[in-house]
C-alpha cells in the first residue's frame, strides 16, 4: 500500500511575509493528517525560513533544483550539501520548465537526480509530453524515453529512493488537466515499464501526477490507482487551496487501505 504524497512546487514566487502567512496556514491546515505525505519546494533564498517554521511538523520541505557537482567554480549554482544544510528532504528533478527554459535535457536531469541520491535527498523526477507529442500518438515514446534516461543509465533500483511524477506538458498551467482516466493510463504504463524490469520497485515507488491540480478535481485524480499524489504548482500558493487537495490525499490513502482490508 503506497501513501499518497502532496508536493507544493512554488516555482518563482514568495516573500518573506507571504511564505510565513502561508506556512503558518498549512501547518494548521495538515496538522492532523496523518494518513499522507506532504512537502513544499521552496525558492533557495526562502530555504532558510521555510526550514525555520516546518520543523517539527508533518510537512517536509525541499527545493526545486540542484546542480550535480559539489562545490567548484559555478557561479550561481547549488550543490546537493547545501540543500542538506538546510534541512531538505527532496529536489524537484527535471521540471518541465526547466528543460525547456533553461536547456535541461535527459542527461543533466540524470546527472542530477544521481546527485540528489547520493546526498541523500530524495529526487522528485518529472516525465511528459507536450500536446504536439501526444497529438502524435507519442506519449508513451517520450515518457518511455524519459524513464528510460535513469533505468538504463542506472538500473531499476535507483527508484526504491525517488518519486516519478508524471507532468504532462499541455497541462502545466493551462487550467486544462489531464482527465483521471488520461493520467491512469500514463501512470499505468510508467508503472508497467518499471515492472518489466523489477516488479517489486514497481509496486512500491510513487508516481505523482501534475497539471492544473485543483481542490475540485484532486480526489478524482487520486482516487485511480496508480496515481500516488500530486505535485501542484499554482494551488501550492494558496492555503485555501493546497489544504483541500491534502485532505483528498489522506482520504483516498484511507479509502485505499479500507479497500485492501475488505
Ligand atoms: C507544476 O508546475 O509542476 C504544475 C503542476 O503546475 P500547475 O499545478 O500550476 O499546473
């Protein structure tokens, strides 16, 4: 039985006061969740507060990126001990954004999530397709490949300490979300893919979906079963929307062990 997991991405947003207004709503707000997991990935310069007032709680933190070499002349990157200092538990991996706005490919997202690894963090790796590719029948060819970038480089069992998240690209904030049925079927075979090389990492690493999440559509989401959770951009930003999708979370992690017991 996998725990579902709610991961908050704020991408480039936050202040000072903002975050602490919103931290302070959702330790709150999660308190007495017990039946999920939930991070929020932070901006590095807000790494710092956000470690500060999570402590102690039942939300974990993390950040959005990180560069795969320790310390060295790179001006304006983050090694994975840095992340560490500061308390993070898991790294966003291979945003969407990032391989198309900053010329991330499969490679460095590999080089990456191996760092994260061997710091200790857990790599919260993201596959999709864009709407052309998926319009042209290749989601499963992209995704495949995307997958394909770890499971060849480093073999299945690099997935006992990560998360897959599933991002379909015409679904990252577009107010246009994937249906339940849509994602199961990627997630479906993301998990098949997996299996074909080790059924028992299959069965036990959590696959999240992304993509215009919202407080509405996040039960139905979490309902099918293989979507283990979500990674949630634009409702992170929002107290009285990132709570509600934590909720659907627990609830549909009970109503999956209720389901396990009958
Ligand atoms: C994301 O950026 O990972 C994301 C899923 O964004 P949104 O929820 O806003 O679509």
């Amino acid at each position: 039985m996998r725990r579902k997991l709610v991961v908050g991405n704020w991408k480039m947003n936050g202040s000072i006061a903002i975050n602490k207004a919103l931290l302070e709503a959702l330790i709150a707000g999660v308190r007495k969740l017990d039946n999920s997991d939930y991070v929020v990935c932070a901006p590095y310069p807000y790494l710092c507060q956000t470690q500060q007032l999570l402590q102690g709680t039942n939300i974990a933190w993390g950040a959005q990126n990180l560069c795969s070499t320790d310390n060295g002349a790179l001006t304006g990157a983050v090694a994975p001990h840095m992340l560490v200092d500061y308390g993070c538990r898991y790294v966003i991996i291979g945003h969407s954004e990032r391989r198309a706005l900053f010329h991330e490919t499969d490679d460095t997202a590999a080089a990456r999530f191996l760092a994260a690894q061997g710091a200790g963090i857990t790599p919260i790796f993201c596959m999709g397709e864009s709407a052309e590719e998926r319009d042209s029948d290749w989601t499963e060819y992209i995704v495949g490949r995307q997958l394909d970038s770890l499971i060849r480089r480093f073999g299945p069992y690099v997935l006992n300490n990560a998360v897959l998240a599933y991002e379909p690209l015409w679904a990252v904030g577009s107010d246009q979300p994937a249906t339940p049925e849509q994602a199961q079927e990627v997630h479906t075979f993301i998990r098949k893919r997996i299996a074909r090389c080790d059924a028992e990492v299959a069965a036990h690493v959590r696959i999240l979906y992304g993509g215009s999440v919202t407080a509405e559509n996040a039960e139905g989401l979490f309902r099918m079963p293989d979507i283990d959770g979500g990674l949630i951009g634009r409702a992170s930003l929002r107290a009285e929307d990132f709570i509600p999708i934590c909720r659907a979370a627990d609830a549909t992690t009970v109503q999956g062990l209720e389901a396990l017991i009958a």
